[in-house]
C-alpha cells in the first residue's frame, strides 16, 4: 500500500499539468457527453455509411463517443466505406477480428445479407455491445464471438479495456483475467467456415494472428484483409513489421497503404495468383 501512494505521489511530482489539463478536458466533455444522451432518452445513433444505415447503441461513454463521431462521418469513414464496397462483392465467410463496437461486421452484415459474419472480441462489456447491436440493427447473419485470435489455442491473460479499444493479451501474464485463444485455423476447420474477407485490428497480435491462420492464408485463392498495423505494439509479442511483412510475402501476398495516424498503419493485403 505504501509503495502504491508513493508512486502515485511520484507520478503527480513529475506530471506535466498542460497535458494532464487537456486529457481531463477530454475525459469530461466525453462523459458530459454521454450522460446528457442518456438523460435526453437517446438510445442509439444512427450512422450511414455510404448508402447503409445502421443503428449504434451505446451502454459505455467510449461506445458514445466512437458511435457519435461515426455518426458525425468524423471516424474512419474512407476506410468503412472501402470496406463497404469490398463486403459487397465477397462471397461466402466475413470475419471482424478485434470488432470492439462491431461497426465493421455489422456495416457488412447490412451490406451483404448473403453472406455469414463472425465478430471476434474478448472484452466483456464490449462483446455484450456487439450483441445489442446486433439485435438493435435485426441482424440474423452476424455474430459475436468472445475470444481472442493469435497462434495459440486455450486460455491467455488478457488485460480488459473495460468498453474501450486498447485491451490486450499479456504475454506472461499472472493474475489477469483469462480469455479464451483461439486460431483462425483450428476454428475454420472445427466450423466448416472459411473467409474470404477479414478486417483484422489486435492490437498488436498481428502477426500472431497471421501465424494462427497460416493454413488459411496458404489455401485461400481470393482472400483479401483489412489489416490494422499497431507497430508500437508489435513488440510486446518479440515481433517486427519487418518479419509480419516477410511472413506474408512467403505465402505470396501483397499490400498496399491506406492511411496512418499515430498509433497504427492500416493497409489492404491480397493474393494474386497466377
């Protein structure tokens, strides 16, 4: 306990009060925010993306604000389109890994309703999002599933965002909450389900989850991904952008770049197969 206070005082000695005003600043209109829709009797948001209309729910002021500025078309929004165009022409199995509100699976449920949805997610709070959703929005081919991807299967420590993005596996981990790993693999072949279309965004397991579906990526003749690069976090796995990029030109994919901000770089992979 007295190691905690004094690391605590250690932290408020050394803060930089200019930064610490603007995060809280942040903090408070999100929250403000968030309680002012529910005290107005707001449940939702709508959101068009491109022709589709969905509805996004919110029960968190992290869900508020990524429904609201999805909303606004201030999120993501060349990205949701593109992905809107691609869902429609897929055929067959689309996967969301690391879904956290769902948009990307529930805009290609919406967009494709031939087609079968799977939204991978381990946060708690998060995955019962994605549920309501799914029910707000009458999605009967969408589906939420409470896990995590990489290349390993069974249980992994796993540290909860609680609502927001930035949960994730621990490598190590002791005392952590325990959530079941699954590869893409192991759970195509147990369901009969193949992709041929993922958006994938782990927060930093990206190369892991890669590994997990290398049978998948070797197999498929027409598989296409959404890949978000979080390449501050690659280390925490002992990975490299040089080695993710190494691995899936082996297996005779390409990429190109979409955008980038300060956090992640996104890109679009395919195969073209002679």
């Amino acid at each position: 306990m007295i190691k905690k206070i004094l690391k605590k005082l250690n932290t408020l000695r050394n803060l930089d009060w200019n930064w610490a005003w603007r995060y809280y600043k942040k903090h408070l209109v999100k929250y403000a925010s968030y309680y002012f829709s529910k005290i107005s009797g707001r449940e939702f948001w709508d959101v068009n993306v491109d022709g589709v209309n969905l509805k996004m729910s919110f029960s968190h002021p992290y869900h508020h604000l990524f429904a609201h500025n999805i909303h606004k078309g201030t999120h993501e929004t060349n990205l949701l389109i593109m992905w809107k165009k691609k869902c429609e022409e897929a055929d067959g199995v689309i996967l969301d890994l690391g879904a956290y509100s769902g948009i990307f699976g529930l805009l290609a449920a919406k967009a494709n309703s031939k087609s079968e949805v799977f939204m991978i997610e381990p946060d708690s709070i998060n995955v019962r999002h994605i549920k309501n959703n799914i029910v707000l929005n009458n999605l009967t081919n969408a589906h939420a599933i409470k896990a995590v991807v990489s290349d390993k299967i069974g249980a992994v420590s796993f540290k909860e965002a609680e609502g927001a993005t930035s949960g994730n596996i621990i490598q190590g981990g002791s005392g952590e909450l325990e959530v079941l790993s699954i590869t893409l693999d192991d759970w195509a072949e147990k369901n009969k389900k193949i992709p041929t279309l993922i958006k994938c965004d782990v927060e930093g397991a990206e190369l892991r989850t890669l590994i997990g579906a290398k049978k998948i990526l070797s197999e498929s003749k027409n598989l296409n991904i959404l890949l978000e690069v979080h390449y501050n976090f690659l280390k925490r796995f002992g990975d490299t952008e040089e080695e993710l990029w190494s691995f899936l030109k082996s297996l005779g994919y390409n990429a190109i770049w979409l955008d980038q901000d300060q956090f992640n770089r996104h890109y679009w992979v395919w195969r073209e197969l002679t």
